[in-house]
C-alpha cells in the first residue's frame, strides 16, 4: 500500500512514517497542501492522511478541490479537532475517515488498510486468488496450506496486481506501489521483485504483457 501523509508536524510525521513503513507499507510524506496536490499528480498512491492545520491552507479546502476536480482517492483526516462540527465537516467534504490525534499508530494503519478494502469492494482482509491467500494487514501470504515469506517490496507488488486483477500495470504504476519517492531504485530492481514473487508463488503468478507492462496470471506451483 502506498499512502501519502500530508503532516506539516514534522515529530508527528516521523513517527506516523516509520510506524507505518514497520508495518509494510510505502509512505511519501509532504508538509503542505501544495506540495500534496504536486504528489498527486506525480505520483499513483493507495490512500491519504491528511492532517487539516497545514502552513499554506486549511486541509479541507485541499480536500473539497480534489473532490471537485473528481479525486476518488481514499482520504483519512488527522487532526486535533474534536467537535461534532468539525468530523461532520471532514465528512461531509469529503473525507472516508476520521482520527483524532493523540492516536495510536496500530489504529492507524488497521483504518488505513479498512478503506482499501472497502475500495476494493472486499469484506474481508484476506485476498483469495485461486489456491494463493494474501492477508495485507498481517502480511501472510499461503500458497494451498503453505506459507510463504515474502519481503516488504514482494508483498507491495503482489498486492498491487492483487488489486487491479484483469488490469494491465506498467512498470512506473508498479514503482509507484512498491517505491517511495526518497527510494534509491535501480534499474532492474522491480524486475528482481517480479523474479522472486514467480519463484515463491509460480511461474504464472505475474503475466508480461509485451510493450504494455504487467498483470495477475494464475498461481500454482513453481514449474521446472
């Protein structure tokens, strides 16, 4: 999963950041309303945490206009406002979610990980793809009754096709799911992850789609 945290509280992004990243997900953080618009366009992201007090402009403006230009992205407001008004107006602007700050980074995440699945249309964490059982907020991966350990990037590329099954990804719309901007990418280096994820979980698990990118094939036992 990849968020975009816009948190102009630099002590509180840091540990929102590395929270969540302990937990496998890529997070990008920016500090101001505009720096978010410019990730945005820059950028393919999963779900935003955005905090409402930001330096340049209130965060509820930032979030009517994305609305009003046709931004679906699932968006969790992190603020310190704590009327009834004031979740009503996050609501009613916008935002799918709501959390007050002081909270609890484990909150957080399991929240974060909720609208996903709610966007994906799932009821439940656990993703099914034939014989293959991806759970992405415990990270645990089964092929039949195997498990099978994947590393963090592994996972954020298997759950990337996961979610767009039937769909043709390119390469930088993976990138944008496994990498965060401050990461040094080599060149082969998504290749390397798709090598390893056909190795765990078969040799069909990631379809090339010549001069288009990539997409879901079937998982099965790794062939010779």
């Amino acid at each position: 999963m990849h968020v975009l945290l816009c948190e102009d509280d630099d002590l509180i992004a840091s540990g929102v950041v590395a929270g969540l990243t302990a937990q496998g997900l890529t997070v990008d953080r920016v500090a101001s309303a505009g720096a978010a618009q410019a990730m945005l366009s820059a950028a393919r992201f999963d779900v935003m945490v955005l905090d409402l007090g930001l330096p340049d402009e209130d965060g509820l403006k930032l979030l009517r206009r994305l609305r009003q230009r046709g931004e679906s992205l699932p968006v969790l407001l992190l603020t310190a406002r704590d009327t009834v008004s004031d979740r009503v107006d996050g609501l009613q602007a916008g935002a799918d979610d709501y959390l007050l700050k002081p909270f609890d980074l484990r909150e957080l995440c399991a929240r974060l990980h909720t609208l996903v699945r709610r966007v994906a249309g799932r009821a439940v964490n656990i993703i099914e793809h034939g014989p293959l059982r991806h759970d992405p907020s415990s990270r645990e991966t089964w092929l039949g009754e195997q498990a099978v350990d994947l590393s963090r990037r592994e996972q954020a590329l298997l759950q990337a096709l996961l979610q767009n099954r039937g769909r043709v990804l390119s390469s930088e719309q993976l990138k944008d799911s496994v990498y965060g901007f401050a990461d040094e990418v080599e060149s082969n280096a998504l290749n390397v992850h798709i090598h390893h994820l056909r190795r765990k979980l078969g040799n069909g698990i990631v379809e090339t789609v010549r001069g288009l990118g990539y997409r879901l094939g079937p998982a099965g036992p790794v062939q010779p």
